[in-house]
C-alpha cells in the first residue's frame, strides 16, 4: 500500500499528465508527499529518457537446483551433509511469494499475487516469468521463502496455492514451504527415510523466512519495455541441513512443523538462494 | 421468525401448461439471537446451483477410495450431522479413526476446525477427511478426474460456477456453501430466547437453565454453547490424544479440546473427542464425580460440579431444549 503510493507519486513527478490530476489526489497522498521529500526529490533528477513513467514489461527468473556446487539429480545421485552424512533427494520443491523490487531511490514494487511454487521434478516450474513490471532498473530483490500468514487460513486457492499440489497440511491449516524427501544411510527412520516439510507460521514456530539480496548496481536489473531480463539463482538445497545448525540425520530426519522445523528454516534462510548474474 | 427464509419461487415457462417445479431459494441469515457469524460467503455467494452441489458431493460415496463412505456416512443429519453410534469415526476399509465425529451446523460461527482447532478456514476443511487414510482414503486429483468423467457434475459445475471446469477451489467452495448453510437456531430454548409463539419454558426446564448458567455456561457460552476456547475437562490423567498441543506444540494445551457446543446434544452422541460417553447421565456424572485431576485440568473443575439427582434432572430437561426438530428433519438438507 505503501510501496504503491510512493510509487504513485513517484510517477507523478516524472509525468506531466499526473501533475495536471494532483488537484483529484486524495488527501493521504499529499501527506505523502510531505513524507517522502528525498523520495520524491530524488525520482524528480530522475530522468532517464529510456525510462517512460507508467510503461510496464516483464522479466525472468531461473532457479538451477544444485546441492553443493553439483546439479541436483533426483533419486540416484549421492550427496553429502555437513556431518559428513550420505544422502539421496527425492522429492524437492518449495515456494516463493510476495517478491518485491527495489530501485536505487529506494522506491519499491511489490509484485501482486506473486505465488510460485518450484518443483525439482517440473522443469517448466523452475524459470518463472513475472509480468506488468514498472520499467526501471531494480538494485534489490526480495521474496518470502514460503507464503505470508494470511494466505495460509485464507479459504480454497487455486494455482500455486491449489492444495492439489501436495503443499498443504490438512490437519493443520497452512502451506507446507520447504518439501525435502529422501533417503539417508544414518536416518534412524522406517526405510531410511529423510521426510523435511518445512512449514507453520505461529511463534514460536513461524517458520517464514525472507530472502533478499542486493543486484550490483553496476549491472541492476533492468527492466525495459523492449528488454525483459533473466535473473539467474543458484538453490542449494544442502542448505537446509547447515548454517546455523548442522544436522545429523541420525538426531533430525523428520519434521512436518514445530521447533525441528524452525532450525530447518533457520538455515535455509542465509544459504538457500544466491544470485549467479543477470542477462540484461 | 424464521431464519432460513425459504422463498419459494414459481417459475412457469413460456408454455403455459408446462410448469417448472418451485425452487426453494437457499439463502443463509443469521438467527437474531446469535452473534456475528465469522464467515461471510463474501467470495462464495450462495446459489442455489452451488448449494445443490455441494450437498451432491457431500453426500457422494463414490469421491471415498472404495466407494463406500461419503461425507454424510460420518455426519448424518439425523445425529445433527454428527455420527450415530460411533465413539470414533468409521472410515474406508473399515478402519477406526481416533476422534468422534462432531455434528456439523452452525459452522460459519466457528474460525477454527476440528477438535483441536487445527483447520483454521471451512473452506478447507473437507481436506483432511478426503486425504486421510481412515476417512475417505483418496486425494483431491482423483476426485476432480472422476467428476469430469460423471454425470451430472460437468453440468453441475457450470451451473454454479459458470463453466464446466472442476477444480479444488470449486469443490471445496461448492461443499462449504452446503455445509456453512446448515443452521441450527429453531431450538425450544430459541422460541423462548426470541419470545416466538409465546414458547416458554416448563419449570423443570427453566431450573436446569438456572443450573445450566450457574455451572457450565462459563465454558458452553450461550447462544452457540461454546466459547470456543480448548480446555481440558479432567477425562483423564494423562490424555492418550495430545489434543490441542499438537497444534501448537505447548505443553500447557496437552489435553485440551474445543468446547464442543452442546446445541442438538440429545442427538449427538457418543460424546467427548474420543466418544466415550453414551449417554448425558454418564456425561453428568463425570461432572459430578468423574474429574480426573490432570495437569492441564481447567481450574473451573479443580473440586468437580457437584450435581444431585434431581439437578441432573433438571439440566437435562433443559439441555433438550437446544434440540432443533425442524434442522434435523429439513428435506432441504436431506440426501435426496
């Protein structure tokens, strides 16, 4: 709401045509205004002619899974934790939402309805495309690894969120966010199982995590109505079993919610997501 | 006045000797000694068409994995939707469940599910019964595969929904608007709180009312009989259902269940989570002797509610009151 008052205002500066319906604004947009001098001081030297105020395009964005530096293969190959534990990956897919952008005048857009869920075994899943994008160049971007707390109570969802598939709990309302299911020869459980739902989002249990990171500024994301960018991330999904707290899958090889899950997403958080590079 | 305002309304085709039956109009509002309702139907609007299919799937045994056991098998309307008989539920290839069914009417009050409160939208609460392996035994994509390939539900679906599509979100819309329109607010003990047709109550009754608001009001909450808390009510010492905690994971909700609301309880045993009591006596005297003093046991019970013969008397006089004849025997909810 926010974001897109300022955004609001934003474009009212750079374009003639919102000056002449300042007069229309509601009030809470000139306190707004008021609010936001430097914002709106430094959009006014803003004047990149590539840039047109309200034009919109789209961008991509790839997720190459790997565990470890190596490409993630379902079912046969063979990796190894932090412990020094043997593994196997079956199932691996998780869920990004509410991805925001941010400019280097620090103004920010937040994709609406942004919910992706990245499936290991869907490869059409894994390069996502985000369309109706304001044009600019972006230095940041964030998302939520998951999906926030109000869309986890909220009543029947369809595509990402369609309880179809396979990521939501239905004893216990709410998304499942990390799906990590495999094998491992130390897994004290039944077949060697390895079986991480990653999910809940009452404290002390939340589990949302949000990710972001800076673009270099010297190769920002930039968005233009004839160039629609590719942004590159490395997912390492070892990352769920290091960082803040080594797991041994003899001690922890099961969690579906609760305080094992927490230090599951407590690690994840820092380690899962980097980004490679951009193809502007 | 009555709450479910049934329109009736005579459509006649352009033939005039060719009369189309009357359709009732479903409509859902709110009794007027009840409380706001929690669900709104704000993004699913009542139609009758919506209404139709969702009692359709409701009452289907063939969405179950052997075919053998629908939404009604567990919540019959005769038990005010909950399950005659059966201590916990009774699911396909006859395997037991660990809760006992609870009735279903009233629900667009309640903001959570379930007995431990773990659902926390009506919308996706048939979830767990469809997937668990003890109730319906399937998953959504087979019953979705399945109602494109049988008639009538393509046209069904595009008659609620516009289109022939079936999806989750259909689904589970069409069965709440089934489900969040079952209301039970035509009770005895209603007509007396709405001073409708000069009811009244007897003297029995209204000595168990004064009891009933003296001791057990403070948890069962007029007018829906529940505050809706999770309390523990000393069934046990130590619970063998953990209950609440398995939700939130607190050591102090081990044990604790939903007050479960007492409207229609003539109806609706066995009663407790775990259906252990058959009838209200046993239920009255565990109130009066049975408590078990568990670590989690509500501290409104820590000596028990001392109840003698004629008050237990008088409490069930009154807690027949909340039975609602014209909700149990209302075709309109009726699998037909």
């Amino acid at each position: 709401m926010l974001a897109t008052q300022i955004f609001i205002a934003f474009r009212m500066t750079i374009n003639p045509f919102y000056l002449t319906q300042f007069h229309k604004m509601k009030l809470s947009q000139y306190f707004l205004a008021f609010l936001c001098p430097i914002i709106l001081f430094t959009s006014c030297k803003k004047s990149d002619d590539e840039i047109t105020a309200d034009a919109k395009s789209s961008f991509t964005i790839e997720f190459e899974h790997q565990v470890n530096g190596v490409p993630l293969v379902l079912n046969n190959a063979t990796y190894k934790n932090a412990k020094g534990e043997d593994f196997k990956i079956s199932i691996f897919k998780y869920y990004v939402s509410n991805i925001k952008l941010t400019k280097a005048d620090g103004t920010t857009y937040l994709l609406p309805e942004s919910y992706f869920l990245i499936d290991e075994s869907k490869n059409t899943s894994k390069i996502i495309t985000l369309n109706n994008v304001p044009t600019g160049d972006y230095t940041k971007i964030e998302y939520t690894i998951g999906v926030d707390y109000a869309r986890n109570f909220a009543g029947a969802q369809t595509g990402a969120l369609d309880p179809v598939n396979g990521m939501f709990w239905t004893w216990n309302s709410g998304y499942i966010f990390v799906k990590l299911e495999g094998t491992s020869p130390q897994s004290t459980a039944a077949n060697n199982a390895l079986t991480f739902h990653i999910g809940g989002v009452v404290d002390p249990n939340n589990t949302i995590r949000n990710f972001s990171t800076e673009i270099n500024a010297a190769n920002p994301l930039r968005i233009r109505t004839d160039g629609k960018p590719n942004m590159h991330f490395i997912v390492n999904a070892a990352a769920l079993f290091t960082g803040k707290t080594d797991i041994s899958f003899s001690t922890l090889n099961f969690t579906m919610g609760g305080a094992n899950s927490v230090i599951v997403a407590d690690n994840y958080a820092k380690g899962l997501f980097r980004l490679d590079h951009i193809h502007n | 006045m009555l709450f479910l305002s049934i329109v009736l309304m005579y459509a006649c085709s352009k033939n005039e000797d060719e009369i189309i039956a009357p359709e009732k109009q479903i409509t859902f509002s709110v009794p007027s000694n009840f409380t706001a309702p929690a669900y709104h139907f704000e993004d699913n609007k009542i139609t009758n068409a919506g209404f139709a299919l969702g009692k359709k799937l409701f009452y289907d045994a063939r969405l179950s994995a052997d075919k053998s056991v629908s939404c009604g098998s567990c919540h019959q309307q005769f038990a005010a939707f909950a399950n005659l008989d059966h201590k916990v539920s009774h699911g396909v290839n006859n395997c037991q469940g660990k809760r006992n069914a609870p009735p279903l009417f009233n629900l667009a009050w309640q903001k959570a599910f379930f007995w431990d409160g773990g659902v926390k939208n009506i919308e996706t609460s048939p979830l767990n019964a469809i997937t668990d392996a003890c109730e319906m035994g399937t998953d959504v994509e087979t019953i979705i595969n399945l109602l494109k390939n049988t008639s009538p539900y393509p046209q069904m679906f595009n008659k609620a929904f516009g289109s022939v599509e079936i999806n989750s979100q259909r689904i589970l819309k069409s069965i709440t608007q089934f489900m969040a329109v079952l209301v039970s607010g035509n009770s005895k003990y209603d007509l007396v709180m709405r001073k409708e047709n000069g009811a009244s109550f007897n003297s029995l009754e209204l000595a168990g009312y004064h009891l009933f608001k003296e001791k057990c009001s403070s948890c069962h909450a007029e007018p829906l009989f529940t505050d809706f808390s999770y309390r523990n009510n000393g069934l046990d010492l130590v619970s063998a259902d953990e209950g609440r905690s398995h939700i939130t994971g607190l050591a102090t909700d081990f044990g604790t269940f939903r007050i479960p609301t007492l409207r229609n309880i003539e109806y609706t045993g066995p009663y407790m989570h775990d259906g252990r009591f058959y009838s209200l006596d046993e239920v009255l005297e565990h109130y009066n002797s049975g408590i078990k003093p568990s670590p989690n046991l509500d501290p409104l019970l820590k000596s028990g509610i001392p109840l003698n013969s004629s008050e237990k008397e008088q409490i069930k006089a009154f807690l027949k009151t909340l039975t609602d004849n014209e909700f149990i025997k209302n075709t309109l909810y009726s699998e037909s």
